[in-house]
C-alpha cells in the first residue's frame, strides 16, 4: 500500500514508518517539505512531502500528529474521501501527576472521522511507544484497531501485519477509540508507579499463557 505518514518526522512517526517501508510505499508527511525529505533519507525508497502532497500521494494516512495539532494536519491535508486513515493520536493530559485522556468524551479518531467524510478511519498504534519500533525487531505486541467494519480492520491488519510480531486485535467499532486511547495514559501510569520502562500492550490467552 501508499502509506503517507503524517508527522513522520516525529518520534512515532519516523519510527512507525520505518517499520512499515518494509512491505509499503512511504511518503514522509510533514509541515515542511524540506524537513520531510531530510527525514525520508532514512528510509530506503521513500519519499518526504508536505501534507496536502503526501496526502493525495497515499491510499492510507497514518496520522502520527499531537492531539492539539492534529485538526489543523486534518484541515491542511485536504480531501481523503475514499482512503484509508489511521489514527495513532492520543489526547492526554496530566492531572494530579496522573496521565489522563484529555476529551470530555469522545475519541481523537472520531473527531478525525468528523472532519473527513468518505475516509475510512480506524484508530491503531496508540498504545506501544515508539522505542518498540526504534528496534529492528519489534517485540511480539497487540497492536488495537477500533474502526467501522472488519473489512476496514482488515486493511489496518493488513499493514500492521507487515511488521513481523505484531498481532493486531479487532477493539469494535470506531465509537470504541475512545477505549483504545485510554489504555495509552494507563500503560503511561503503569509504567511511572512501577517503575518500568515503557510498558505495552500484549494480551494472553490460558493457552499461551500456559506455554
Ligand atoms: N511517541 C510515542 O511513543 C507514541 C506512541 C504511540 C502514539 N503516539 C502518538 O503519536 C502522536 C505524535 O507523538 P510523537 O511523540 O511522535 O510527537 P513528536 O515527536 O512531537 O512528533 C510529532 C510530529 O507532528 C508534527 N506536527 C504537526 N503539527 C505540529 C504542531 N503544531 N506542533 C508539533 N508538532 C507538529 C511534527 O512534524 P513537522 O514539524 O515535520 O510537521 C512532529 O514531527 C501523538 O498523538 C502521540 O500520542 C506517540
């Protein structure tokens, strides 16, 4: 697939579309052109663009943007009616020397959704950190996908697929991201009052647990 990634020069999304050069097409997305080019210098065989390039560029957009800047990304990215966009995006906040998911109610992917009509939108690779993916060799994690439909979490499987180890998990429908982004600010807590190095996601079942 034409994957662009969207803040691709960034700490998730350099990495994230590292992983994913291995079996996609990139396209390095970023607020400027230049830097984008800088960063898909790294990446054998892509390309850097701005938004609105890498965007129509693609058949999927992978959104790896902060929370408050992601509307603007959405609003300059133009239209993506008809493709396939994944939302890494989590809203946090910290409260009390807590993380917390920083919406009233809702999720990032939905308000994504909202903003772009005819896109196909699923939220995915929330909750593992990048340093995951700054290895060679990913460790074997869940990757969750909330979407509308299996035939779009099947694409998203799809991708997250063409990254050895990972096993990506069908989380329902995308009224469910909001679910899926709240694991991010607990594995955050998690890994702070236990302190662990950057928890993820990877769910057992009595056999494999077994073993
Ligand atoms: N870091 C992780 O481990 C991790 C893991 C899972 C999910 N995520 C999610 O991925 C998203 C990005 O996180 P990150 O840690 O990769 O952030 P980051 O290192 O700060 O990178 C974000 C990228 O977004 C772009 N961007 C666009 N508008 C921006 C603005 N107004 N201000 C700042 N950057 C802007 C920047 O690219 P240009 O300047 O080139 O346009 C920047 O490279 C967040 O929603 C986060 O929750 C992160």
């Amino acid at each position: 697939m034409k994957v662009a990634v969207l803040g691709g020069t960034g700490r998730m999304g350099r990495v994230i579309a590292k992983q994913l050069s291995r079996k996609n097409e990139i396209a390095i997305g970023s607020r400027d052109a230049a830097r984008a080019r800088e960063a898909a210098k790294g990446i054998g065989g892509s390309e850097g663009m701005d938004y609105p390039g890498a965007a129509k560029w693609a058949e999927g957009v992978v959104f790896a943007i902060p929370y408050p800047a992601m509307k603007e990304a959405a609003r300059t990215a133009g239209d993506l009616a008809g493709k396939l966009v994944i939302s890494a995006v989590n809203p946090m906040k910290v409260e009390g020397g807590m993380f917390r998911h920083s919406m009233e109610e809702g999720s990032a992917a939905e308000e994504l959704a909202r903003m772009l009509p005819g896109a196909r939108v699923a939220t995915a690779f929330n909750n593992v950190s990048s340093l995951f993916f700054e290895r060679e060799a990913v460790a074997p994690l869940d990757i969750l996908i909330a979407t509308d439909g299996r035939k779009t979490f099947d694409e998203v499987a799809g991708l997250v697929k063409s990254i050895p180890n990972l096993r990506p998990l069908y989380a329902g429908p995308l009224s469910e991201a909001r679910t899926v982004e709240m694991i991010t600010p607990l594995v955050l807590n998690l890994s702070k009052l236990n302190g662990t190095k950057s928890l993820s996601t990877r769910f057992v079942s009595p056999g494999e647990a077994a073993r």
